[in-house]
C-alpha cells in the first residue's frame, strides 16, 4: 500500500489519492493474499507469584495535570497510588523506597520502560 501511494505521488495527483488507493488495496483479493503478514509473538504467560510484593508493577497516569505514582501487587492486587509533584528519577526512587520500606523489597518489578524506568541511577535501585 505505502510503495503504491508512493509511486502514485511521483506521477500524478488528486483528491483523496491516499484514501482511494487505500480502498483500492483493501478490496483487491490478490493484494491482501500476498501481503506481509506480521510476524507471529509468542505468548507470555505470568507466573502467578507465591507472596505479597513479589511482583509489583509500576506506572505514572495523570488526572487534571496531577501527576501520580501507581504501584500494583500482583499477588494481592493492592494499589498504591502516590501523588507527584514532579515525576523526575529522585522523586520517583525516593517514592519507591518509602513504599518499598513500608512493604518489603518486590523480587521483580515490572514497568513499560518510561525514561524515569529505565535511568541508570533506577537500576542500582
């Protein structure tokens, strides 16, 4: 679809050109039975942790420009939620130690990489 548009662009031009070599694409038969088709992920299965903060996920949200601080159990499915005032890599491990203090170190802790996550001085932790 991507090379057609693009051969299509250098040769001629019209309303909607995108749109309709879109529905062209999705509606020819042989283009969608040769089309690269992803490659198949195999599933990742948790392993049910056997204790209380073993496993914690961790993740920022945001409610009307407050940040915040979600951690999750994965054991008991006890939530943690600790208002930010800036979600920087200081704030954040002083944060985790507080509740790491309160509740034991987790043997794993899982996040989805954002910067804070991922810093070096996060993994001396």
């Amino acid at each position: 679809m991507c090379s057609m548009k693009a051969l299509a662009r250098s040769y001629v031009w019209w309303p909607k050109l995108d749109a309709d070599i879109e529905s062209k694409v999705r509606a020819c038969a042989v283009c969608q039975r040769v089309r690269a088709t992803p490659t198949k992920v195999p599933l990742h299965l948790w392993i049910y942790p056997k204790h209380p903060f073993q496993r914690v996920h961790i993740d920022f949200c945001e409610d009307k420009k407050q940040p915040f601080l979600i951690l999750v159990d994965r054991y008991s499915k006890w939530v943690e939620v600790k208002p930010m005032k800036k979600t920087t890599v200081d704030k954040t491990l002083d944060e985790l130690r507080l509740n790491f203090a309160q509740h034991g170190l987790p043997e794993q802790l899982v996040s989805d990489n954002e910067p804070q996550f991922i810093a070096h001085e996060f993994k001396n932790l």
